[in-house]
C-alpha cells in the first residue's frame, strides 16, 4: 500500500452522519467530530434532539448552531418521544428511516450520575446501530 499518497476511501463510510445531541459536553464534543468529518470528507450532518420534555429545545439548537458554519451542510430535528416510547428507541426510529452510514454520539449525556461512563441511551444504539457508532468521551 503506497502510504505517500491520500485516498478518500474513509469519505465514503461517512457519507451521511447522524448526530443525537442533548446539550451536554460529550454530545457537543460529538458534533464537533461529526462537522470535522464533514470538512474533511464532505459528509452531511444531521442533528437530532429526542427528548421527553423539550423546553429546552430551543437552547440546544442554539449551542448547535454555535458550532456551525456555513459551509457544513447539515439538518436539525427535534423529535418528542411519545409515552410508549423512548429517546434510543427514537434515535432507532430515526436511523431506519433514513439512509444513514454512521451515528456519531457521546458516551454519556446529562445524567447525574458522574460515576457511569456509558450511558443507556449510547449502549442501546451501540447494540442494535446496524451501522456504524462512533462513542465520545
């Protein structure tokens, strides 16, 4: 393998790029991996918030938007989970509706619990992705 000069084999694994964000560091800290995938390879991000109560749904979006520019081009949705449901099962939901090559997310979002270092939400989608997960410390 010539290690001299670059291929963009990478570029097409992360062609579209799912991104659950909710606010916390380690979900911002996975946004910014997914943008930097995005300058690099020119892969579309897509942001989403799944949450049980969206009062702050406004105040994500606007840490999101703190992280752009405009050159990333990328798409944002909230989505309510409904009572039979839940944000992984949401996150799912999501992934196969769409055509999706990667999730990229962090480990843990705002649990109070310091001591866990993988959340529920991560280890679910983990498990049942069948794509492939990128998990952010």
């Amino acid at each position: 393998m010539d290690l001299g000069s670059p291929t963009y084999t990478v570029s097409m694994w992360f062609r579209r790029i799912l991104v659950p964000v909710d606010g916390s560091e380690n979900s911002m800290r996975a946004l910014e991996l997914a943008l930097d995938f995005s300058m690099r390879y020119g892969s579309k991000v897509t942001v989403i918030y799944a949450c049980n109560r969206c009062s702050d749904a406004e105040e994500v979006k606007a840490r999101v938007k703190e992280k752009l520019n405009e050159k990333i081009e990328y798409e944002y949705r909230t989505v309510d989970v409904p009572q039979d449901s839940s944000i992984s099962n949401e996150i799912l939901r999501t992934l196969s509706e769409g055509v999706f090559d990667a999730v990229i997310m962090g480990a843990r979002g705002n649990t109070t619990n310091s001591d866990i270092n993988t959340g529920s939400n991560a280890l679910s989608i983990v498990v049942n992705a069948p794509i492939t997960v990128i998990v952010v410390r």
